[in-house]
C-alpha cells in the first residue's frame, strides 16, 4: 500500500462513524496487535491470539479488512473494516460485508466454489461433501434471477431479504 | 418464496445449472435444472403429460411453471370427483401404503411394483407431510393418474386435508417451493378423492379402518366427502382408526385370557386423540356381514412394510406375524387385517422396509423394498444462507471480541491522550476528500485524526521503535474521573459484543445439532436431541424402529382444532 491511502466518499462517512477516543483506542489495539512493528497487520499477528486459533473464519474476515489484497490490514483497512459493525454503520454496509465473506475469489460474485468452501469451513465433517454440494446448488437455483450460475449482490441481497436475515445482521449491539 | 426461476425459451427443455467460474467441487452431483419445466415440454397436444419427461425433471428437484403444476392438478381432481366413494376393482392390482413425501421411494417403488403405464395400481392415501418431497410425489402420481386414468387409483389419507398439511408440513413445502396458490389447489383436489376400494368384492380396501357406523358399503356410498374430514363420524374413521393390538404386559403367559366375548368392537383411540381402535371380534363380525375375507388398510408404520394381523387361538386377541426373511406369502383367509406401509426408513429413522401388496389371481404377495437416496435438506426447508448467517455474525464478532479486548495491564495506554501526540500532518489532497464529504467540524476532526494516525503506521515500519511514545505526558492531561468514564465505556462496548456473540453462539449450536443428523429430516415435528440421544446403543432394527416410533408418537395424535 503506497504512501498515502485515498479515502472513498463512502470510507469517509464510515470513519466518522467513530469518536476521536475510539479511534485512538483502536490505533493502540492496532499497535499492540502488529507484533512486529511493521505498520500492518499480518494474518499470523490476528491468528496468534489464542482464543483465535480455532475460529473458522479469522481468514475470511481479514481477507474481507484487506481491501487492496495486499495480505495483511493496514490501520485505515482496520478501522474501516470495524466500522461496519458500530451501530451507526447502514444496513446495506453489513449486507456488503455478509456478501463479502462468501465471495472468496473477490470477483464481485458468490459462485458455486465459493460458497461451497465457506460453508464447508462452518459445517466441517458434519456433512459430506454430496450433501453440501445439493444444499449449494439447490441455494444458487433458488437465488439466481439471472440464470448466469452465479449470485450477484442484488440477487444475494434479495435473497436474504426474502428470509429474514437482514434483521439478524442488522442488530444494534448497543441495544443490548 | 414464489418460483423466480427463469422459463427457458418456447419448446425448450429447462438447462441445468451452470458453473460459470468452473469451481462446482462435486461434480459427481447432477446440477439441478435450473430452468422451469413448461407445459409445451410435458404436455402432448391432447394435454396429457409425458411422465417420463416429468420424472427426469423431479429426480433433480426440478420445479414446474406454476400454471402447469395448477393445470395437472386441475385435470386430476376433475378425474377424482367422477369417482364413486368405494371403488370397484379387480385384479391383477398393486397395492401401496403411505408415501409420505418420499418421493425418490416412490420412484423406486413404481419400479418394483411394476410400470404405472401396465399396472393397474391402489394407493391407499397419505401422500404427503413429513418427508421434503410431498409436491414431487403428488406432481408424478397425479401426471400418471392423467395419463392412465383407470389403472390409477388414489384413496384419501388422514394426512389429505387441510388441518394436518398445516399442522405438518406439507403447506410449508407448498410455500417454499411454489406459492399458496398451489398449496389451495393441492387441498380442494384432496377433497375429491374417494374413500375406499374393494378388490374382487373381497378385500375391503382403505386408509384407516373400520367404523361403529359402518355396517355395510353402502354407508360410505351415502357419505359426502367433498370436505375436510370432520373430527367424527364414519369420514373420520375410515381415515383415522386403527386396529386393536395386544398390549405386550399382556401376555397371555402373565395374565389370565380375556375371552373373547369381553372384547368391545370398538373403543375409543388414544393414541390418535379421535376414532377408534376396533377389535378383531368388529372386524370379523363387519367381514363376516359383507361376506368379506380382509380389510387393507395402510396409516400404522411397519418395520417389514407390511403386517398380517391375525386372530391369536390362545387369547382371541389380535396377535402378529414375526419378521420373516422371504419376500413373498401367499394369503391366508385367516388374515382379516393386513396393514402395508409404503415408506422405507420413514421419516430417515424407523429403519423400516416398505411393501406393497400384488393381488393376481386372486393370490396376494408381497413385495418388500429398501429405502433409496434423497437429496439432502436442512429441517423447515432452511436454506444454507439462513443455516449460516448466525454462525457467520457468531464468528465475527467473537473474533471483534477479542481482537478489541484490552489485554490486562493495556488499559492504561488506552486512554492515551493522542491529540497531544506529535502527528505528521495530512496532505492537502487528502484533506480535499473530506471537505466536500458534508460532515460536521467534529466528524471531519475524526477522520483527520484517523488518517493522520495511518499516515503514523506507515512510517512506523521505518522506525519501530517509538511505540507508545509521548503517552506518558497525555495520560497526565485528562483527570481521573474522565479516565474511568471511559474505561467503563469501552468494557460496556466491549461486553455488548460478548453478548451479541454468545446468543449467537446458541442459534449457531442448534443449526449445528440439525447437520450432525447427517441427511435425518427431524425439522418434520421430530426433535434432533431425541432422535441424537441414545441412538447409538440401538443394535437391533427392531431397537431402532421402536425408538423412532416411541420418540415420533406424539405425531400420531391428531392435532387440536381446525387448520391454522
């Protein structure tokens, strides 16, 4: 990542989501979690908190953080990536980062690989690999508008919607 | 979720699923079709549907236009109202017990009793509920019913009506496949089937069972049957009754003999909460009457699919055949009530064999079938997303937790007074993003803050050793009560993510619980726990099959009220 990081319109209305004491909590947790000092955020430095290690999906979620796949979170991918999850944050922003954990390949798509290896990393040895193949297709053919095989975020969207999950993703955490 | 599923072109066969990204791991799974099937397709040019066309599209979990399944269930029901309440048969004929939803053992079933398109055939009702697949099965049985409409006959099951595909889940399936539409259509066809058959004017023919008000057929001849079933009365029963069987702590070995007189035709069916168990004193005195040798009736799951109740000498109590190994039994006058039940491994936990009955030449056999493979479906039709989604936000914000939880002793670098730091300051053209970014001077203060903090990471790599410096003369600005408002703060922050993670944590362990069944459909009123618990101590078929029925029996009772 160059020497300076332009903010979209978007990444600007997120930081202001945040106190000034947030963000300087945020630098010094930042700070302490970059073990060696380098300026980033490496996937070994998050995977090495301990209650980590056995968490499926510190992968996908750093790699959602890691905007420009550089493999590793600068502050600002940091602190825009925890921005999605403050109350202030929109409805469609944590749809875009729900999207954004199925989309492995980054290619503004969910395809059938990519959601077959995202639950597979939550269901484990639970299923075999036929079953979560049928319940991957039968998901892709009920969502797909389109019939191209893959999900856009619209048809993701959309789907979701039709089932509630908008809400669950939605819920404001200081409500509680 | 109404079909959205895209039509393909006119007289165009619907195409499977593509694989755009060429990433489908398991490409030994056939791709559903991902079009609809459209009636140019199914239908000849006299509206008669190719049931082979139909079955190829269904094996794949293919869905039908919405007007065409309509119009199939249309062309059926306007067959079944011409029936008469009792139908008149003959043999050779097959006969089938309950399906329930499971439609890849009624393709198997079909091969095993013989072509629909040869074979004259009788089910004998409950189609649908419990097993995920009722729409498939009532989309094929009714396309063969169209295309062969005096080999096919179809009787009314308890699980036909309004109340017990809502109690169950045959609505469910109705609404996550196709719409209410559909759901309407299903049930008004439903009350245009008929009630029971004879068979060589022997064997009386039907769902349930007997009846105190039935003294002869023309009884039934003089119900109305074009409702939703009552809670009582001859309708009910024929649907609703069951056999009286022994109670084993009854033993003949423990307890004196009833005889035989002492027993009532009918008493009233706890087990089903309506109806009535009748003795085999009420039915050989009904057979006896009518000059009848048997009733056939299905409703009761069997662990061979099929049961021979039969007088016990010892008792005059009904008693039973044991399990035999050979598939096939010539009849015997002396079986007054033979049940046959068509779902193998119902509900994906009895471990039963499924049957049907093969009356030729006025000999009966029997015709014994294992289950087949289904397509796999999370319980109440849940999709992967909606299976997913609490586990997803369960993970994030467990990792959030603990990647923002200060680490004891961090605290107090916390509450770094960084204004006060030495930053670097921004660029101009950063500063030019925010200024036409319509945010207040303290928001445009914050992102300043946060980019000023960046531009600081940055060149920390360079020179890493000045961590934590200047905290020491900002910690001393801010006055202690402000320091502890906001340690409280955060650990309130903090502590709401724990708690959002922990009921997360809940949600995601039961949709955990419902995959460790592997391929079981328990969302169908069967609890995961119970079928889990205990499971694995069960050697015996028999130990397996008397466990599901013991932790399924609840679901024989008829439920209270109308239909939701």
């Amino acid at each position: 990542m160059g020497q300076t990081e332009s903010l979209s319109r978007a990444e600007v209305h997120s930081l202001a989501n945040f106190s000034k004491q947030d963000i300087a909590r945020l630098y010094s947790r930042f700070r302490s979690l970059d073990a060696d000092g380098n300026g980033h955020l490496d996937p070994t430095e998050i995977l090495g908190v301990t209650e980590l290690t056995e968490n499926p999906l510190v992968r996908r979620v750093i790699s959602v953080f890691d905007k420009d796949d550089s493999g590793n979170v600068s502050f600002l991918e940091f602190v825009l990536g925890l921005a999605k999850f403050t109350a202030s944050a929109s409805e469609q922003e944590k749809l875009e980062f729900a999207f954004a954990i199925y989309d492995v390949n980054k290619d503004g798509f969910i395809s059938n690989g990519d959601l077959f290896q995202v639950m597979k990393m939550m269901v484990g040895d639970n299923l075999g690999d036929v079953q979560l193949q049928q319940l991957v297709d039968r998901q892709l053919v009920m969502a797909d508008r389109d019939g191209d095989g893959k999900l856009s975020f619209e048809e993701f969207k959309e789907a979701v919607q039709n089932i509630g999950i908008a809400e669950q993703l939605s819920v404001d955490i200081r409500s509680y | 979720m109404p079909v959205r599923r895209p039509r393909p072109g006119p007289g165009e066969k619907p195409s499977a699923l593509k694989d755009p990204c060429d990433d489908r791991p398991v490409k030994d799974v056939v791709p559903p079709p991902a079009h609809l099937l459209t009636a140019d397709v199914l239908m000849d040019a006299n509206g008669v549907p190719d049931v082979d066309v139909l079955r190829r599209h269904l094996d794949h979990e293919g869905v039908l236009a919405q007007e065409l399944l309509l119009d199939l269930i249309k062309k059926a029901s306007d067959l079944l109202e011409q029936e008469p309440n009792v139908l008149k048969l003959q043999d050779p004929i097959t006969v089938v017990g309950d399906i329930h939803g499971q439609y890849f053992d009624l393709v198997k079933l079909l091969e095993v009793g013989g072509d629909p398109g040869e074979v004259q055939y009788l089910f004998l009702g409950d189609y649908v509920d419990r097993g995920s697949f009722s729409v498939e099965v009532m989309a094929l049985l009714y396309a063969i019913k169209i295309k062969n409409p005096k080999r096919i006959r179809m009787l009314r099951g308890n699980h036909e009506c309004r109340q017990m595909t809502s109690f169950f889940n045959f609505r469910e399936e109705c609404e996550y496949k196709y719409d209410l539409t559909v759901y309407h259509a299903f049930m008004d066809s439903f009350d245009m089937l008929p009630l029971s058959a004879t068979i060589n004017g022997k064997f009386l023919a039907l769902h349930g069972g007997l009846s105190p008000e039935l003294t002869s057929l023309k009884a039934i001849n003089s119900v109305n049957r074009f409702c939703e079933p009552p809670r009582e009365g001859l309708l009910c029963d024929l649907l609703w009754s069951d056999p009286l069987e022994p109670k084993e702590d009854e033993a003949p070995a423990t307890k004196p003999a009833k005889k035989a007189a002492s027993v009532p035709s009918f008493i009233p069916n706890d087990v089903r909460g309506c109806s009535y168990f009748f003795s085999f004193e009420g039915a050989a005195k009904f057979l006896q009457k009518n000059s009848l040798l048997s009733v056939i009736r299905a409703h009761e799951a069997q662990l061979e699919g099929y049961k021979m109740h039969k007088t016990n000498p010892a008792t005059g109590n009904a008693g039973t055949v044991g399990p035999c190994s050979t598939r096939c039994y010539p009849p015997r006058s002396s079986d007054p009530i033979i049940t046959v039940f068509s779902a193998p491994n119902y509900c994906d936990v009895y471990n039963n064999k499924g049957a049907v009955l093969k009356f030729d030449n006025s000999s009966l056999n029997i015709l014994q079938f294992n289950c087949s493979p289904h397509p796999y479906h999370l319980p109440n039709f849940m999709d992967v997303f909606t299976w997913s989604m609490p586990f997803v936000i369960e993970k994030v914000t467990e990792m959030l937790y603990y990647v923002l939880q200060t680490p004891a002793g961090e605290e107090a670098r916390d509450q770094e007074g960084l204004e006060a730091m030495d930053l670097p300051p921004l660029p101009t053209k950063v500063r030019a993003q925010f200024s036409n970014a319509s945010l207040t001077a303290e928001e445009k203060s914050v992102v300043e803050f946060a980019s000023q903090l960046a531009g600081k990471t940055r060149s920390a790599a360079a020179s890493s050793g000045s961590r934590g410096a200047g905290s020491a003369e900002a910690e001393e600005a801010q006055t202690p009560e402000k320091q502890a408002e906001q340690a409280d703060r955060i650990r309130k922050k903090v502590r709401t993510i724990a708690r959002m993670a922990r009921m997360m944590k809940t949600l995601r362990q039961e949709n955990e619980t419902i995959v460790q069944l592997k391929g079981i459909c328990p969302g169908h009123k069967l609890k995961p726990g119970m079928i889990l618990a205990g499971k694995d101590h069960l050697a015996s078929e028999l130990q397996r099959f008397n466990h599901a029925m013991e932790i399924d029996a609840e679901n024989e009772l008829r439920p209270e009220g109308g239909p939701v």
